[in-house]
C-alpha cells in the first residue's frame, strides 16, 4: 500500500481512538516496532526454539525493522496526515 494511503489509515485509526497527539502516536509506534525488532532478535538467536519458530522470529523481525524505517523515512507525511 503506498505510504499516502497508509497516512490516511492512520488518521482514521487515530481518530477511532480519539484524541491522540500525533507525535505521540508515532512514537508509539516506533517503541512497539523496536521492542518487537529487540524480542525477536533474542528468539531468532536462541538455539532452544524450534526451526518455525526461529523462522518466526526472522520474519517479525524483518517486518518491524522495515515498518519502524517506514515510519522514521515519512515521519512528515505521517505527521501532516494526522493534523
């Protein structure tokens, strides 16, 4: 989905929570995404999991790294959107 549509998905999940401070919101964000990137980093590492389950853990990690750049490269598109 191009980054345009995103922002305007975004605004209306704002909204569906209600009064959000958009920098706040994104920041949020941003923490989720690395807490995400910092969880399964130590999953895909630990020799313990199974092979799915490492296998998990590399692609939520290359989803969050990727969503969390997303969000940090459009920031200002992002922003405006949500104002």
């Amino acid at each position: 989905m191009p980054v345009a549509e995103q922002a305007r998905s975004l605004r209306e999940l704002r909204d569906g929570y209600g009064d959000i401070e958009p920098e706040i919101l994104l920041d949020a964000m941003v923490r989720s995404q690395t807490r995400i990137v910092d969880l399964e980093t130590v999953n895909l590492g630990n020799p313990r999991h199974s092979a799915a389950r490492r296998k998990h853990a590399k692609t939520a990690l290359e989803w969050a790294t990727a969503d969390r750049a997303l969000v940090r490269q459009h920031e200002a598109l992002l922003l405006s959107a949500l104002l």
